[in-house]
C-alpha cells in the first residue's frame, strides 16, 4: 500500500486520467474529489459490488 500525504486542495493523480482531490479537512473525517472518466466504476468499500464468488458463498452460509 502506498501511502501518500496531501493538504487541502492538494491532488493525486493515478494512470494520468483519474485525479483525487482533497477538498476538505475536518477533525477526523476527509473529503475526497474524485474526478474519473465515465467507464471506470467509483465505489466506497462498504457498498462495492459483490463478485459472483462472494455472492455464491453468502447464499450458501445463509442457507447453512
């Protein structure tokens, strides 16, 4: 994991097209632009999709 350090309106750009943006500061909680072209998906972690493998196994622990 790369970790990188960024102040207020500073920017991380990733492959030259997707730019991420810090655009506010507060206490313990950061705001993230993200500016990314149309066909690349953008989610946060706790909704992501599920892959079909995953799907296949949650069915089957809740019909366990």
């Amino acid at each position: 994991m790369l970790v990188l350090s960024r102040k207020l309106n500073e920017k991380i750009v990733i492959d030259g097209n997707i730019v991420i943006t810090v655009v506010k500061i507060d206490r313990n909680q950061v705001r993230l632009g993200i500016e990314a072209p149309g066909q690349i998906p953008v989610y946060r972690e706790e909704i992501l999709p599920l892959t079909r493998t995953e799907k296949e196994e949650t069915e089957l622990a809740i019909c366990s």
